[in-house]
C-alpha cells in the first residue's frame, strides 16, 4: 500500500482535515485549560479527557492511514455513483425524447431475430397472428421459409385471411438470381444458396398450392414478386400500421438480425422502411401460378 499517497488522498477532502483539526485543536484546548484550574482532582480530570480526545482521532487517523473506509471517502464514492446514475438516467430521457419527439414510430427492439423470436408478447407466433388478422399485408424476407410457410397452421390461416379479403404482398429472392449466390456467400453459407434456394423453392410450392384452394378473385389477394437486382438489407414485415424490421448483418446469418418493430403509418422510420418496399417492389414484375410452376419445375 502507497501510504504516503493514503495520506496525501485523505488531506485532501476538506471535511477530513476539519474533523481531524477538531479532535486536535479541541483536545489542546482543553489541555492549556487544565492548566488554569488549580483544583488537582479537576485538572487531572482535563488532562485525561484531553489526551483521550486526541487519541482517538489519532488512532481513526492512523487506521484511515491502513486501509479503514473514512466516512468522507465513502460520501465521496456514493456521490460519484448517484452522479453515474444519473449521468445513465439522462442518457436514457435523451433517447426517449428521441423516440418520442422526433416521431422515429420505435414501439420496440430486440438484440436480435433469436430474441425476437422467443419473446412471449409481441414475437413470432405474435406476428404471425397479426399477419392473419391484418386488413393489408406486405412481407419482404429471404425466403419466407422457417418459421413462416414452413408452419403449416400459419399456411391454413394466412390463405383464409386471402378468402376474406385481406390483401398481401411478399417479396422473396429469386432463387436462381446472382444476389441469393451473393447473399448465401456473405453468411459463408455451406451449401453455396443451395439450402436457401431450395426454401424459396419450398415457400412457393406453398404459395402454388395454396391459391389452388382459393376462389378466383381471392386468389388476387394476393401478389408475389421476385427479387434478382437488390440485396434485401432487412427482413420487413408490415400488418396494417405495424411494422417488423430485422437488419441483415453483413457475414452473418438472420437469425442474428438487430430486429426492432415501428408503429406508423405516419412516423419516420415506418415511412422510410415502407419506402424500401416500394422500392424494391417497383423493380420487379409479378410472378404467376403458371411461372412459379415452370420455374419448380425447371429446378427438379
């Protein structure tokens, strides 16, 4: 232990070097005091008080010295921490007030897809309710497949929302395009696309067989287009004025997505990311049952 900067630290606080001044000062004091009264009994009485006094502050100074915990140093370290907690508390209005006054529509955030997934109020089985009792739908993924249509009780709900009138839009990789080669080769994909080709694959035998069982005009409901120019960055999924958005990071799989979901239709990030999905919708033309079928085809 470096005493000398004990010492030195110690000193420094005012408070301490009054209290230490008092115990010495004080106890002087009445020492030179003593010396005044001529009563024997009475001085010894004095003298003794005093040298008590002053050691005590001695010996509170000498185990401040090796390592006791001074009152002024745990004031100082309680200050320090209520001033770190609310350093943090300000911190935290500032973003609210980002949230809240810029209008940005953030409604909630997870660390990423995984989390979002298993959140028990507003994750994938949430979202996937919300999808089925939405009046517009748009969805814009990767594949659509895990998760999604691979579940056959969100299959049977989802086309019956489409006989009811409800009306979606999904947005997948072409999975004969360049950008799926290139996005299955920044997530160091195995297969080489061949796993996320065979989903989109899986996703629109799905979407075939399951306007097979709807009426012509609900059949309409539904418009599905493929993506062979663009990167999707996100997965974006729409219902009515609630928005999911998981960020694809680069070298990394989806399930690793920063995922967050917006409350709009009027707010800033819902508006930015809905014009995404314009966007990437406008460069692409809508794929028929009829060329779903030839492309299944062509890939057995």
């Amino acid at each position: 232990m470096d005493y000398r900067a004990r010492i030195k630290l110690l000193l420094s606080l005012p408070s301490y070097r009054m209290r230490l001044a008092f115990f010495i000062v004080l106890g002087g004091a009445i020492i030179l005091t003593s010396y005044l009264v001529s009563d024997s009994f009475w001085k010894d009485i004095l003298v003794q008080f005093a040298v008590v006094f002053i050691a005590v502050g001695l010996v509170d100074f000498v185990w401040d010295i090796l390592g006791g915990d001074p009152m002024e140093l745990r004031m100082v370290n309680a200050f320090s921490d209520f001033y770190t907690k609310l350093d943090h508390l300000h911190h935290s209005m500032a973003i609210l007030s980002d949230i809240v006054d810029r209008n940005i529509g953030l409604d909630r955030i997870w660390p990423n897809r995984r989390a979002w997934a298993s959140d028990s109020s507003e994750g994938l089985e949430a979202w996937k309710e919300r999808v089925c009792q939405a009046k517009s739908v748009d969805i814009m993924s990767n594949t659509l497949w895990n998760g999604w249509f691979k579940d056959e009780g969100f299959r049977k709900r989802f086309f019956d929302s489409l006989a009811r009138g409800v009306t979606a839009r999904i947005l997948i990789y072409d999975p004969n395009s360049n950008v799926l080669r290139l996005r299955a080769a920044n997530e160091h994909d195995p297969t080489q696309g061949r796993q996320m080709r065979n989903e989109i694959e899986s996703t629109l035998q799905m979407i075939v067989e399951g306007r097979e069982g709807l009426k012509s005009a609900a059949r309409k409901n539904l418009k599905v287009r493929l993506t062979t120019n663009h990167y999707h960055l996100a997965q974006i999924i729409r219902a009515d004025d609630k928005m999911l958005v998981a960020v694809y990071m680069s070298s990394k799989s989806g399930s690793h997505a920063l995922t967050f979901q917006l409350k709009g239709p009027y707010t800033v990030y819902f508006s930015t990311y809905m014009e995404q999905i314009e966007i990437l919708w406008k460069d692409c033309k809508d794929i028929e049952d009829t060329d779903i079928r030839q492309l299944l085809t062509e890939a057995r």
